[in-house]
C-alpha cells in the first residue's frame, strides 16, 4: 500500500475524489496502525467480513491492523448449519488473508447462547448428548485451524447483568460446569492457542465483571486452562466506564491476559464536530487503559468502517462508532488511537466540507450512482459538485440536483430545498446514468 504521507486525503488515494473545501481532509499518522501496536507489544485488531476483504476494504483491513477476528465466519451456525454438513469457506478466507498479510487471528466464537444452527437449538439433547456435540465441535473447529490462530473466545457471554449464570442451551443443559469443559476441549485441540472468555458490559467494575472475575480466579484454582478474559467495550460516546484501568488490572493480576475484543463507541446520529471529538477522547481512554497495564494484549475494534458496523441495525438512530467514516476517511478516533500507540498523528483539519461519489448499482448498459455532501466544522448555504467522467458514462437523469452534463464535463448544483448543509449535517444526491467498458470513479470537486 502506497504511503499516505501526503497532501492528499486518505479517501483521494484509495478511492479516487478529490475533497475539496477548502483541501483535502487529512492523511494518515505517519506510520499504520499495526506498527505503531507492534512497537509497544500490542496487539491493534479488527473484526472483517470476508466478502469485503478486496479493494479499499481489503487494503486498509491489511495495512493497519495486526490482528483480525472473523464478525461471524466461524459461529457454529456458520460453520455447521446442517448437522454434519460444513461451510469453512469464508473462515479459511480471512486466515488465508491474515497469514498473507503478516496477521494474527483471534478465533470467534466457539460456545454460545446465540447464531447456533436450528437443528442444535431446536433438538432434544440428553446433558451426555449436549456435552459430547459441545467436545466435538470445539475438537473440529480448534483443530482445524491448529497452530495458526493465537487466540480463541471459548466461552461466549455466559453472565446476566446482575451477575447471575444466563439461562442458555449450555448452562441449562450442563450446568456451570460446561465453562470448564469448554476450555478443557479447547486446550486438547490446540495447546499453543490462548482461551478467553469473553463478555459485554464487563469493562468497568461492576456486579457482572466480579461474576467474570470471581470464575476465572475459580477456575485459576481449578487448574482448568483460562489465559485471558475479553472485554467486548460496545460502548457510548461520553460513557467510557472510570473504572476501566482497575478492572483490566485486578483480572491481570489473577495472572490472565485482558484483551479489548469488540471495541465500537457509538453516538446518536448525526454525528457532528463536538460528539466527534468526544468519540476520539474516549477511543484514547480505551486505548490508554490497556495500554497501562502490561497484561493487556490489545485492543480490537469491531469494525474498522461505518459501512462494515452493526450498530445502525442494532440501535436504531445510531451509530458512527468506527474509527473511519463509511467512505473510509479516517475519523478523529483514528488519530486518537494513533496518538495511544505512541504515533506522531497529522490532526484532520477543522472547517471541512467533503464531497464523496459511489457508485450504488451497476447492470450491463447502466448505473445508479450518488454524491454525498457533509460537513464537519463548517456548513454551506448552496453547493455546485463539478466532476469529469473517464469513460463516456453519461447522466440520464438526477434526482435532490440540478445536472447538466457537456461532454465529459457534469456539474451538478442543489435543488431549492437542500442547499443548506449544516455543521455535521449531509445532503445526498443521485441520478442514473449510461455506461459501457468501464465505469471508473471520478474526482469529485465542490465549490
């Protein structure tokens, strides 16, 4: 991947706009990610969908994180959807992609309450029966991938929020004791490999991380192998828990690894410069918690894109949580990480509004395609997107724009009623048009 140590915006390299107004957003920090966590002996990771792991997508996936955890790729109602009948497909995808690209892989996840397949969830299971799918499973799976993933989440959200056991498929059908057993499969299949258990809402001290911590120290005394526990941290923007750093240091000195497994930090929509700047404040709390204490082994983010987040569909009315905006710019959280890691950080500019073209459906003799227009620290009381097309494609209507095409020359300016964009606000516009051979994107610049 080429240096993004330039005037040019991190969108403007990878995907071809020119964001103009009054110049390009800004680059990178001087070094990726993954080095700058190498450095100091952590681990920068990130949840990937597989299908998406090409393009930009790819290339950033790649380039800035040195570990990756598959969203969903090796559930068991992934992997075994029909009993005795496996998908591997996008699994072996994303460790193929890792061990190319110099990563580690964080297995996810091997016993939980949810995304089983239905001929598990919905079948009449004696606790003999249960215990032995459970074995299996953990055998074939861990085993496939023996010596090649660092790490596995074993167990799964085993805890209600007041502390108390969740009533699952496995507490109900084996008691507390299938923790144990989980691990103890686990630890058979791979030995090399750390085991987590992993849990939400378990970052500060509170009646669920004691649950978590009072069964590790148990299971410490036990003898049955537990090498870290998982703090999920789906967090919101202005409520990183006080208590974080005591509580990775008071299940560190169990003598476990903590690890910060699934960190998004969401806010309510729009996002604007001040919910922005805060998300970036709370990303470094996150990444200076861990990074104080020596047994943390990182931080993942769950998602690294906001086109790749759960949250939207999950929280309805928000979302933003990532470190890069869904056309791939960095946000202030990425300098803030950047900056945790010991990086020297280029500030993303203040006053800025951007243009940003996709291309939203494409068919043998055409396209739909859009333009989005927002600000951050700036606004605009009429708007004009100018961009020449490459390849003879030709708009043949639009749609919240005014467009004239001459030539390869288009200019699209607002319609009456959405020429104001404010401070942390967008407008979109689209329109169809006609192609053939090729359908590269255009720079896009806004006056």
């Amino acid at each position: 991947m080429r240096s993004l140590r330039t005037g040019l915006s991190l969108v403007s390299l990878l995907s071809g706009l020119a964001l103009l107004v009054p110049a390009a957003t800004a680059s990178a920090a001087d070094a990726p990610l993954r080095d700058l966590a190498a450095a100091k002996g952590k681990v920068i990771g990130t949840a990937v969908t597989g299908s998406k792991l090409t393009g930009t997508y790819g290339d950033l996936a790649g380039a800035q994180f040195n570990s990756l955890t598959p969203g969903n790729a090796m559930k068991w109602g992934s992997v075994e959807p029909t009993r005795g009948s496996y998908d591997w497909a996008e699994a072996d995808q994303i460790v193929n992609f890792a061990e190319a690209h110099g990563q580690q892989v964080r297995g996810h996840t091997l016993v939980w309450h949810s995304q089983n397949p239905s001929w598990l969830t919905n079948g009449t299971w004696t606790p003999a029966q249960l215990g032995q799918l459970m074995n299996d499973h953990i055998a074939l799976e861990v085993g496939r991938y023996k010596g090649r993933l660092a790490a596995w989440d074993v167990v799964n959200e085993p805890f209600n929020e007041d502390g108390t056991y969740r009533q699952t498929l496995w507490y109900n059908g084996l008691g507390t004791g299938y923790i144990a057993q989980a691990l103890t499969a686990a630890r058979a299949a791979d030995p090399a490999a750390r085991l987590y258990i992993n849990d939400y809402n378990v970052e500060g001290v509170n009646a669920k991380s004691t649950a978590l911590y009072n069964l590790v120290k148990s299971l410490k005394e036990q003898g049955v192998p537990i090498d870290g526990v998982g703090l999920q941290a789906h967090l919101i923007v202005g409520q990183v828990p006080s208590t974080l750093q005591q509580n990775i240091q008071r299940f560190a000195d169990l003598g476990v690894d903590v690890a910060i497994t699934e960190l998004d930090i969401r806010m309510t929509l729009p996002s604007d410069s001040t919910k922005l700047t805060q998300q970036a404040a709370d990303y470094k709390a996150v990444m200076n918690a861990c990074g104080a204490v020596a047994r943390c082994a990182g931080v993942t983010v769950w998602g690294f894109t906001d086109s790749d987040s759960w949250i939207p569909s999950t929280f309805p009315g928000q979302g933003a949580a990532t470190p890069y905006d869904e056309n791939f710019a960095p946000k202030p959280a990425y300098y803030a990480i950047a900056e945790a890691l010991g990086g020297t950080p280029t500030p993303e500019p203040t006053g800025a509004c951007t243009a940003a073209y996709s291309v939203t459906s494409q068919w043998d003799t055409g396209f739909t395609g859009q333009v989005r227009i927002s600000c951050s620290g700036a606004a605009l009381s009429s708007w004009k997107a100018d961009w020449t097309y490459g390849a003879g494609q030709r708009i043949t209507q639009a749609w919240n724009a005014i467009c004239t095409q001459s030539g390869t020359a288009v200019s699209c300016a607002n319609a009456a009623y959405n020429g104001t964009v404010p401070d942390g606000g967008s407008v979109t516009f689209g329109f169809n048009a006609s192609w053939s051979g090729g359908n590269p994107i255009p720079a896009v610049s806004l006056e």
